[in-house]
C-alpha cells in the first residue's frame, strides 16, 4: 500500500472515518526509518487526502444528505456489478467515490471560471 500510495492523494468520502483506519493499516507497515508521525504512537506516510464529503458540504449545499449513496445518487452513478449494486462494499464505494470526485472536481473548476 505504501508503494501504491508513495505521495499520491488518498480520495475517501468521510476522511474523519476513514484516515484513522488507513493510518492503522500503513503504521503497522511503515519502515522505522521513514516513519513519520501521525497520532500519537502511530508512524506513517500521510498522503494528501481529498474528502468528496468535505467537497460536497461546499459545493451541494442544498443536498439533505450527504451520505455516499446521497451523493452518488445525485450524479447518477450506478454500480457496475448488478449482483452487487449496495453501498458499503468495498469496489462500489471506490468506484463511487471517484465517480463523485470527478463531478465534484468538474464543478469546482467551472466555478472558478465563472468568478
């Protein structure tokens, strides 16, 4: 994970849920060497992180929810697996959350051009 990583950005949809548990699983397979700190007695790289949930607070304001599902819904992203169209699998939800980063990055860009 740390090479895949390298100093890429990590895209998540709930960066306070979900960066604790990727800061778990990359301290426990850090080099002592190249550690560097995160919490308290975690070591790890930290890369940036871009938040779709944080993005969508900004930029969807007038959406009630902005749960994953929500969010997908109003861009209509659609699983590609049939057999498997619920939230909360692993494949689903990445694809959805680069489905909606993309959108939101879109939105973001167009506007800026209009300011």
């Amino acid at each position: 994970l740390h090479r895949f990583l390298g100093r890429r950005p990590l895209v998540v949809h709930n960066a306070t849920f979900d960066v604790p548990i990727v800061e778990r699983i990359l301290s426990r397979h850090a080099r002592p060497e190249r550690k560097v700190p995160a919490r308290p007695g975690w070591m790890w790289f930290a890369p940036p992180i871009l938040c779709t949930l944080r993005m969508s607070r900004r930029l969807l304001p007038h959406l009630r929810s902005r749960r994953l599902s929500a969010v997908a819904e109003y861009f209509d992203f659609m699983p590609s697996d049939p057999n498997s169209p619920r939230f909360h699998r692993a494949g689903t939800d990445a694809a959805a959350v680069a489905h909606i980063f993309f959108c939101l990055s879109a939105m973001s860009r167009r506007k800026e051009q209009e300011t």
